[in-house]
C-alpha cells in the first residue's frame, strides 16, 4: 500500500478506550501537539463490559488519577446514576468508592472534552504498522496510507488486538462490541521481536428492563451522603436522585442447565485459548470450581438514564444464545427477561509487560509505550492509570526529558505498574488492595495529599488548583496542632457520651488528640464536648481523624518503606552481565537477565529469586567488578 505524509505530532496515541484518552489528555495538558488516533469515534471511552467504575483498589486509582491531573474521576463525577462507598464497616484502608455510570453520557462527555483540549486532534483511523528507525519509534502507518510523524508513539489497543469474539460455536474476528479488529498492528509488533500472547475475557448478556420482575430482587440503593471521585467535584452538586440497582441470586436450576450444556461452553470445549481473568471468571466456570456453592449473587446494572438495558452483573458467559435465555429464565426477576444483547467473550493479544520500563516504555524500542489491557490487565481504571503515566511520559520524553515513575508507596499505581513490569502476568491482571503492602498509606480518602505535587510539577494541575490544595493541608495541620492544645475533661457529659459508645470513663482530663484516638469519636465530638470552635472542611477533619487514630500502623509502615527507599537506592547497572556474576542459582541469572531490574527493590520482588540471590548481587555491585570490568 501506498502512504502519504501526513501532519507531524510530538505524541501519538494508538487506542481512545480508557487508557488512551488519559495518555492524549495528558499530553496535550504538557503543551505536546498530540494525535489520538481510534478505530471509531463512538469507542472513545466506551464500556464494553461493567456500565461502572471504581471498587476496591480500583476506585483508589481513579482519584490517584485525578490527583495527578487526570479525567477519569471529572468525567465519572459528571456521568454517575449511582455512587456509594463500599466496606463502610472496615478500615479506611479498604473502604472503595464505586459509581454507576451513565455509558452513554461518559462517552460523550469524555469525547467532548477530548474535542475541546488544546493541542490534542481526534481523528478516525486504524494504526496498521509503528515507524520505527535506529532503534526508536517516530510514528505510525494507518490503513489508509497515511503516515503520521512523531517524537513518541503510546499504544492503546485494548482488546481489539487480533480480537476474536466467541458466543457457543460461533467464533469471528472483531473488537469489543463487534466492532472493527486490529490485525496488522500486533503482527507488525512481532515482527518488531515483541513477545505477545492471548488473553480472554467476557462479558454478561444485556436484558431489557421493562421485562425485569424487580419485585423479586433485592435494592441496591445509591449512598445519601456525598462521595467524589475528583477532589475538584463539589458537594452541593452530588445527585440525591439515584437510580438503583438490583441484586438477585442464581439457583441450583440455573446450575443445572449450565453443567448439562458443558459441551457446549467454549470455555471447556477447547475453543477458547486464551487465558481467562481469575477475578471475574464466567459463570459456566464459577459452577465448575465452586460446585459446592448453591447460589451466586448476580447485580442487575442499568446502563444509563436513557436506555432499558440492564447489565446482568457476574453473569459473564459465552455460552450458545440459546443456553444463555435458559439461564437467565431460571433466575429470580428475569424469568421473562427479554434478552437484548447475548454475553460473549473476547480473546485478544497482549504484549507480555516485563518488555517495558517503569515508565511504560518499551525496552526494545525507544520513544515506544505502551498502557491499559495491551499490557495485560483488566478493569477500565488499571487501563486509565496506565494511560496517564504512559501519556506523561511519552510528552517527557518528547521534551528530552526524565521519565516520571510512582513508587509502591506512593499509588497504587505504583504497584500496578511495578507488579506488571518485575513480575509479569500470565492471566489478565486485577489490582486488588491485597497486593499493596502500604494500603494503610495508600488510601482512597489521602490520594490528593500523596500526588498533587507531582500533578502540579508535570503542568497537569493548575495553580489554583494547587492553592487549594496547599490550603488544605495547612488545615489539616493546623487542626492537628489544635487538638493538642485542647484538653478534655471527664466531665459528667464526656462520661456519660463515652458509656453510649462502649468506651471505658475517663479518670483524668487528657489532649483532645489523645482522646480522639478512641474508636468512634470524631472531631465533631470533641467540639460539642470542649466548647471549642472546630469549623473545618469534613474532609479535614476525616484526615486527621484517619492519621490520628491509625498513627502507630501508619509508623510501621514508614519504617518499612523507609527500608525500600534504601534498596530502591541501590541501582544495577543497565548492561550488567550477570553470567559474569558467580554464585547465581540459574533461575535468578535467568530471571534477572529478562526482566533487568533497575534497582536491587525491584530485583527482590522477582519471584523465585532468593534471599542468598540478592546478597552475591549486592556485594558483587559494590565492590566495584562490574565498573572494572567495563574498563
């Protein structure tokens, strides 16, 4: 085919789903002329599976996003039908913000700001090969012929690489939703020495709620008080019209039906290849693993204000259609469910991430990122996260300037990113709050106070953005210094106000800061209880409630990270030859050499690679053989 010149840019990003539009916002915010190129204009955004965003860990990520600069949380905040807080009942570590999105109007705000960004072009086309001379990429060739220059290329294919829905016996190429594959494009990776292999995952089927017997389900009802992904939403905007959702069970006939057509799910019949999401397996797979289980809860999601579809949550299925109305009819409120749109699963190509940088970077080809489920993750806020870093890098990198990386105790990120970097993936990965070792540090409620900086650094928060965010903290400081100034006295009120909360008296008077490490007392207490004027901002008063009654777990922490920042220190040298390394175990020569990690933290973290492992690398760095050898 033949190509023509077309404009030159400074960043072109391959993909508009989640992780594109962060990574072309975020450029384009950098003062970088971007392209974002995607395969139709009515993908941009789109949710091709959970009409939703945020949930533990995930909705963490959102307002990490935000706080860097990002519009995930701006374009939920503006698009929800339903928000609540999730684990309300455990400690903040955990608690989760999840919203239930308008799809349609999350599209169509995400494009309009995208329309409306400086530096930043939206154009229709499918990228068919990179450009890539001595080593580093320069642009991309779509299948028009047009050929687009570049300083840094981010690719964002989601699921369309090579995609291939699968419903019962039918199989076809295509891209979520049915919409147009890319083919040429992994292929031109491989030829590239790129290592990609399959991954699959699914959607449920949609039903039209008209046809919904809600009578026979549960309510999910949205929360009363206000909860903002973005630190910027204000709380007099919060809707106190919500639309519900609803929950309802699968049943021992529902089981039934799925174990009699076995043969049938592609799952076991072998027509799947591709590796599956161990977080949100099918349920054809949920029947088969947890055979002991008599019922699955199931969430009925509707999917916009403006639509009867309803998203049958952890339904996913690639069932035949017909098995798939059989199911459905077995369930409480849908046995006369109108089936509008069959689940179905989708393989896809992914790069195998421990081919990238932690600043999303391939290591291969320069000026080349990478982000969201091309590396191999799932969820729509692991893609968006990714997008923002790969975005803000590839405009660095534009500019001749350092990456810019998010440590493990600093996002989750951070831990995403250097989970999918030092220890690959061999199923499509899910950020959960277990995999964080400082989740007590990296809580939803505290994103701001961790990132803002560096949002502000990299030109992506405005100044008085970040007024108001440095007004904020010197609240939360000045309350802290407050509260150890005031005394509280075991008055008969305090007494009688501690005995309705199932707290011991007091038998002397103690600081209020003291006093408000007890559980369930707040800020708001202590100043009914003292007379004190406490007037600050509920999320003031929420951080140093947080920070005052976790301070010893928060310590423990910060010694243990403390300890990381050593390690992370201790850099290894890029070209280090670790044959040359004597006393290695084969699996640690093995691994380091594949994944080359950057500092003895990261090298630690590999697994299979020991403690002895580590010792002869250290002392083999210090010593100095490596720089003598290079001599």
């Amino acid at each position: 085919m033949k190509t023509y010149q077309s404009s030159d840019y400074d960043v072109i990003v391959v993909g508009a789903g989640h992780a594109g539009c962060e990574a072309a916002l975020a450029a384009a915010h950098m003062g970088e002329k971007t392209l974002l190129l995607t395969i139709g204009l009515d993908m941009v955004a789109f949710m091709p599976c959970n009409p939703s965003v945020g949930g533990p860990a995930k909705g963490t990520v959102v307002r990490e996003i935000d706080a860097l600069g990002g519009q995930m949380g701006k374009n939920i905040d503006a698009t929800y039908i339903q928000m609540r807080m999730l684990n309300t009942g455990k400690g903040p570590a955990v608690r989760a913000l999840r919203a239930q999105a308008d799809k349609w109007q999350y599209h169509e705000h995400m494009k309009d700001v995208i329309e409306n960004t400086p530096n930043l072009t939206l154009r229709q086309a499918v990228a068919d090969k990179i450009l890539v001379k001595d080593g580093v990429c320069h642009g991309v060739i779509t299948d028009t012929g047009a050929h687009y220059e570049a300083k840094s290329v981010v690719l964002c294919t989601g699921t369309s690489a090579r995609g291939r829905i699968i419903i019962g016996e039918l199989t076809y190429s295509s891209g979520p939703d049915n919409t147009i594959p890319s083919i040429k494009l992994p292929e031109d990776l491989e030829k590239h020495g790129f290592k990609l292999r399959r991954f699959k995952t699914g959607t449920p089927p949609r039903v039209n709620g008209n046809t919904v017997d809600y009578s026979k389900t549960e309510e999910e009802p949205g929360d009363k008080t206000p909860n903002f992904f973005s630190f910027t939403s204000k709380d007099q905007d919060y809707l106190q019209e919500q639309i519900p959702c609803w929950m309802t069970y699968t049943n021992e006939h529902t089981h039934e039906i799925i174990r009699q057509n076995l043969d049938r799910a592609p799952m076991f019949s072998g027509l799947i290849k591709g590796v599956g999401p161990r977080y949100c397996p099918s349920i054809e797979d949920k029947i088969v693993r947890f055979a002991d289980k008599d019922k699955h809860q199931l969430f009925l999601e509707p999917e916009g204000r403006h639509t009867k579809e309803v998203y049958v949550g952890d339904f996913s299925t690639s069932m035949p259609e017909e098995v798939q109305l059989k199911m459905l009819h077995s369930i409480a409120g849908l046995e006369k469910a109108e089936l509008m749109r069959p689940g179905y699963a989708i393989e896809y190509d992914v790069v195998e991430p421990w081919q990238l940088k932690h600043t999303l970077e391939t290591k291969n080809i320069a000026g080349l990122f990478t982000a969201g489920q091309i590396n191999g993750t799932s969820g729509y806020e692991e893609a968006a996260g990714q997008g923002i870093i790969a975005g803000i890098n590839a405009a660095l990198s534009a500019q001749g300037k350092p990456g810019f990386t998010l440590q493990r105790d600093e996002a989750y990120i951070g831990v995403l990113i250097d989970d999918l970097v030092t220890k690959g993936t061999n199923e499509p990965y899910r950020l959960l709050t277990s995999r964080a070792e400082y989740r007590l540090l990296l809580r939803h409620d505290n994103a701001d106070l961790r990132l803002t900086k560096y949002g502000h650094q990299l030109g992506l928060i405005s100044d008085d953005r970040y007024q108001k965010f440095l007004a904020k903290k010197f609240a939360i400081k000045e309350l802290q210094a407050r509260l150890q100034t005031i005394t509280v006295h075991p008055t008969p009120e305090v007494q009688e106000y501690l005995h309705g909360i199932g707290q011991d008296k007091m038998s002397a008077g103690v600081k209020a800061e003291l006093f408000l490490r007890r559980p369930r007392v707040t800020v708001d207490d202590i100043a009914r209880l003292t007379g004190e004027e406490l007037d600050y901002d509920r999320y003031v008063k929420e951080q140093v409630e947080i920070t005052t009654k976790y301070a010893g777990y928060i310590k423990k922490e910060e010694i243990q990270v403390a300890r990381l920042h050593r390690q992370e220190a201790k850099k290894i040298p890029a070209d280090i030859d670790y044959d040359q390394i004597d006393g290695l175990a084969t699996e640690a020569r093995q691994k380091f050499a594949k994944i080359r990690p950057e500092s003895l933290a990261q090298a630690e973290r590999i697994s299979g690679v020991n403690p002895a492992d580590l010792a002869i690398l250290s002392v083999y760095i210090q010593q100095g053989k490596y720089q003598r050898k290079q001599k």
